[in-house]
C-alpha cells in the first residue's frame, strides 16, 4: 500500500509538467524517437600533465574524427591539401582564418565557398542529434541564421533563392569571419557528445591551467581524480604538505608558470627564504630537471632554483613525517626517514639497509627533532598557504573538479578510473583499515571518495577537515592508495641516494593481475557493470610501446590511455599519448606522435600523425536505447505510460486548462 501510495504522489507530481493526455502522448512520441537516434560519440583523454597546447590540438580535432568528417563530405570534391587547410580552419578558425582568406584572389568568394563546405560537414555532424538539441548547441547571435541554414534542402526550389541570398547578406555586413568561426565551433562541439579526462591533468607540462579553462567550457564532460589532481586539491585546502609538495614538483620540471602566471601565487618569499638559508650549500642534487637547454638564461638563474627546490624539499620531508605521525591508519612508519639521518657519518637507515647520502648538509633540520620546522619555515608555509586559498583562479578551478570529477565513473557500460582497484599478491581485493571500518573495491573507492570531499567542505578547525585534507595526501602517494597504486614514492632516495636500486617504487599487484580476463571481469562486477561489450578505461602508469607493449590488456577487457602525453615522459614510452573514442560503431583507440607545436600545425596544417585501431567494433549501430541516458529515458517513459493510464481511468484528472 506504501509503495502504491508513492507511486500515485509521483505521478500527480509528473501531472504538474504534463497535465493532460495530449502533453503526456506527445513526450512519449518525442522519447520513443529520439531513442532510435545514434549515440552520441565519446572522447576519452588521460594524463594530460600539465601539455596545453598538445591538449588543445586533439580536443580541437577528437583524435581525428574531426578530420574523417572533413574527408566524409569533401574527399571526392576536394583534393588532400586542400582538405588538410579545411581541418585546421576548424581546429584554429581565430588563428588561420586570415590567411586562408587573404591568399584567395577573390576574398567574398572564398568565404561563400568555405561557409558552403563548412555547412555540409555542419550538417553531416549534426545529423544524429535531435534538432532541439543542435539549438541548444547554437551560438546566440547568429544561431537562427545557423539553423536556417543546416535546415536547406536543395531540392525545394522556393527557397534556393533565399538560402542564397542569407549567405550573401553575412558577406555583404561584414560578419562572414564571425560565422565561419561560429561554424568551425559547432563542428567541434557537434563531433563530440562527451568528453572523459581520466586523470593527472596537473604537474610536469607548462600549463594546467589552460587546460583547466578549456575543461570549464567545454559543454559535456567528466573527470576521474588522478593522484596528482588530488595533490592539487590538497594544496587548495591549504594543507601545507600537499602544497610544499606541489612546489617541489612544479621546480623539479622547472615548471613555475602555472604557479606563478597561472595561478598568481608569487614565490618571492621562498626565493628570499632559499637564497638566505641555502646560498652557500651544496645544492647539486636539487638541480631542476630541463627538457630544453634554453629553457633558463643563466647559471644564477638555475642555482636560484635549485636553492629553492632544496629548501621546499626539505619542508616537504618534515611535513610529510607529521602528516605519517598524525594518521597511523596510513600505515608508513617505515617512511620516516629524517630520524634515520646518521649527520656524523653521511647515512640514512632504510628498511634494505645503511646507505651513503649525496648530501648531508641540511641546516634547518635539528637531529633531535628533525620534523619540527624552524620558525622561519614556519612562517614561509604561512605565506604559501595563504597565497593558495587566495588564488581565485586556482580556487575556481578546485571547486570544478569537485563538481566534475570523482576516483572513478560507470558510463556506457566502461568503467573509468585513473589508477587501480588494489589488490593484494593472491589476486583479492586489498583490504583497507578506516574509520573502523575493513574497506575493498567500490566500497573502498566510495569512502576515499567522500573522504577526499570532505577536506575540501568540510569545516574548517575540525577533526574530519584535517584528516580530508591528510587523506589527499595520502591518495597521491599513500601505500597502495587507488590512485597511487604503489608501495610508497622514493622521492627522497632518489633526490639523496645513489644506489639506484633504493629508486624502486614496487607496483600494486594489480598491474600483474590486470592483464586477466577473469579479473577483469571480477572489477567490472564488482561495480555493477556485466557483458562482453564492458571495459575498464585505466590511466596513470605509461604503456611503454617502443618496447611493444600493448595498451589493450585482458583480450581488451582493459584499455591503458596513458601513452606519453607529457614531454618527459615520451622518450620512455615511444609515442605522445593515446586517445580513445567511443562512437555508434563501437571504440577505437589511437597513438599519436609528439606534437609539432600550434604555430606549426597552424602555418604548415600538419595534423598530430596519428594511428587508430578499433578493438571493439559493434555489428549494428548502437542506438541511444542502449545507453545510460537511453535508459534513463526509457524510465520517463514508462512513467509517462503509467500517467496516461491514470489519466485515462480517471485516477488522475487531466488539465486541459493549460496549452
């Protein structure tokens, strides 16, 4: 009786929006149709580090799918070349707008042919979608005038002449490079549907931040935390640890823009603090790392740095240990290893033994209590903190990846996340030991996740905000955190050590097991996700294919995305990244090349040389009815249906008052 009592309060509330048979008949009409509609094509990114203008290209051309529209519509019409100066005209339409139109002898016709051309592949791309939907995706000042014209139909001779003359009038008042631009944007947004990030926007490239604007604007997107995002929501909160961390980071790659130009936060009072302290120590293995031997103007300009990098080094050892001391739950006693510092004879004790330091000559760490900062540390993490909360910009976007992102996501039946599921060495879910409770799997991924948020929103001054904002510390490097996926970082052996064999970062068992179907298929149950079209999407460890890995493990249960995005790492892996696209044919990944630069693909129309592989390919073409929106449609529908019915037996009374 409850359960009946409810359904009936649901539908007079569902009567609200559709008070009569007629409204109620015509969304389910409306529903019904636009399920037999293709599904909208999804992109898939991962581990973009910090590489705008690498980022900005495949956004700008979804990993090729753009071009294949462009060589749909035109390839019989237009020769290569031509075709090539097309698609970068939609990637860049600010940028190479200009000079295509000057180098035509005949500039208005140029801009009549090129609105026709970029109109055609317009219509090819709008043509799965409903027409409500190609609206709402329409720029407002000349959207009517866009949907007027993707409406043409050559074969009404009424209107040839009309159509005609619209485009005439753009070029006549001068706003044909408006519409072009308005045009090359809408194919772009059109191609895509929905964009998936998969994790480690920030750290090592130049400019997170750019991507991160890019990301809230883009119309449809979601993102799965990385560990270094979570580091950086960390240093949002203001915990001293993650941001002393993401400063050593940023120095160690030489990457201080996105600090300083990105996000406004000055570094003069560590710049101050480091010259003051360090000038005159041996600063060799702080040394930041170059891509580029232009890439610093001077000696001074890079022992500034390595001053630097030293000093906020050291803070990060002596705030990493009380962040290890606060929570006994993490489990990394064995990680403190200031009090392991023998200063007499230049050593440090580690579990696998005593081993000689590179350096010894730290002045601000007092053997007695080596992870007290000293009160001048103490006041440069004041002003560092503060400068972090106080960066609107960096502020904004913390908050967007809280309302965008999460550890992990089911969608379409693919299951994302940019680390692991962990596991123990026998193949089990690894337990977890928090807040009294045993934690695995989803289970365990729910709980990092509300506690991830909760040193973010929770209030400030109390115990669950200080142990959020410890807990983002330990999801970015923590013993087997899920999106860490590794024992411990040797951060510290490898900035003092020599002995290369301490560098191990020993891997969850996961990577072992991940290439078994039968795990696999364990994962993917665990989240609720069954059949043999389900995939996890994994980012995070780099598919190292000069050497011939595969990123398709499990017989393509598993797809690794991380193929190199970031510069340093590409001489490991051999390629710039990997993409991956889900359409109404099925998913295909791609490998793509470095990328030549903007200015580059913009002057020589030189595309990312990309290589694309389908490993899932559907035998009919997949139909919004198959998707979570499809059956979240399917839902309405059926609870339409049961209006109708109520409507109909008069259980509920029909409005036929309201239009």
């Amino acid at each position: 009786m409850a359960n009946h009592t409810d359904r009936q309060k649901y539908l007079r509330l569902l009567a609200l929006q559709y008070p009569n048979v007629r409204a109620a008949s015509s969304e389910i009409i409306h529903l019904q149709a636009i399920l037999s509609l293709p599904k909208g094509t999804e992109h898939f990114m991962s581990d973009l580090h910090g590489e705008a203008d690498a980022f900005v290209h495949i956004l700008n051309n979804a990993s090729g799918a753009v071009r294949d529209k462009v060589d749909t519509v035109l390839r019989d019409s237009l020769p290569a070349d031509e075709r090539a100066r097309l698609a970068t005209l939609i990637y860049y339409p600010e940028e190479k707008l200009e000079e295509l139109a000057e180098a035509s002898p005949d500039r208005a016709e140029w801009y009549r042919i090129t609105i026709s051309r970029l109109l055609e592949i317009c219509r090819l791309c709008a043509s799965k979608y409903t027409r409500a939907k190609v609206r709402r995706a329409l720029p407002r000042w000349n959207g009517d005038i866009i949907n007027e014209l993707l409406n043409k139909n050559n074969d009404i001779y009424n209107k040839r002449e009309y159509f005609d003359t619209v485009i005439s009038s753009i070029i006549e008042t001068d706003r044909a490079e408006e519409f072009i631009i308005a045009m090359c944007n809408l194919i772009k947004r059109l191609v895509v549907d929905h964009l998936h990030i998969v994790g480690d926007i920030f750290d090592r490239g130049p400019r997170a931040d750019i991507i991160m604007d890019m990301l809230m604007d883009h119309h449809s997107v979601d993102i799965q935390w990385g560990n270094h995002d979570v580091l950086w929501m960390g240093a949002a909160t203001g915990s001293r640890t993650c941001i002393a961390t993401v400063l050593s980071n940023s120095i160690t790659y030489n990457n201080l823009d996105v600090i300083e130009t990105g996000y406004g936060i000055s570094l003069r009072p560590l710049a101050l603090f480091a010259d003051e302290t360090y000038r005159n120590c041996n600063i060799e293995c702080f040394m930041p790392r170059l891509l580029d031997a232009e890439e610093l103007s001077s000696r001074n300009d890079i022992n500034r740095i390595g001053r630097m990098h030293k000093a906020i080094a050291v803070i990060q050892f002596k705030l990493e240990g009380q962040t290890i001391r606060r929570n006994p739950s993490f489990h990394m006693d064995d990680r403190l290893l200031l009090d392991k510092i023998d200063f007499e004879k230049g050593t440090v004790k580690l579990p696998s033994g005593e081993y000689p330091l590179r350096d010894c000559d730290f002045p601000t760490i007092d053997p007695e209590d080596p992870y007290r900062l000293s009160p001048e540390e103490h006041e440069l993490m004041a002003q560092l903190k503060n400068a972090f909360l106080r960066s609107e910009k960096l502020q904004r976007h913390i908050s967007f990846l809280y309302s965008k992102g999460g550890l992990y996501k089911c969608f379409n039946g693919n299951l994302l996340y940019h680390g692991c599921i962990p596991m123990d060495d026998k193949g089990e879910f690894l337990q977890f030991s928090f807040g009294g409770k045993q934690l695995s799997g989803k289970a365990l991924m729910d709980w990092c996740e509300t506690t991830a948020r909760a040193g973010y929103y929770a209030r400030e001054c109390t115990a669950e905000r200080q142990f959020g904002k410890d807990f983002l510390w330990f999801l970015w490097c923590g013993r087997n955190s899920p999106s860490f996926g590794r024992d411990h970082i040797a951060t510290f052996e490898r900035r003092l050590i020599e002995d290369k064999s301490t560098w191990a970062e020993p891997k969850n068992p996961y990577y072992s097991f991940y290439n078994e179907d039968a795990v696999c298929v364990r994962i993917l149950r665990e989240f609720g996700l069954e059949g043999e079209h389900c995939h996890i999407v994994n980012g995070h460890v780099p598919v190292k294919t000069k050497d011939g890995e595969s990123p398709i493990k499990a017989g393509g249960r598993l797809i690794v995305i991380d193929g190199g995005f970031c510069r340093a790492y590409q001489p490991t892996t051999g390629i710039a990244g990997y993409t991956l696209v889900f359409d109404s044919w099925g998913i295909h990944i791609t490998a793509h090349e470095p990328f030549p630069g903007k200015e580059t693909a913009i002057r020589d129309n030189k595309d990312i040389l990309s290589t694309s592989m389908a490993f899932d390919r559907s035998e009919n073409r997949i139909r919004i009815c198959e998707t979570d929106i499809g059956h979240a449609l399917q839902q309405t529908i059926d609870d339409l249906k049961d209006l109708l019915a109520a409507f109909r037996c008069g259980e509920i009374k029909e409005n036929n008052n309201v239009n």
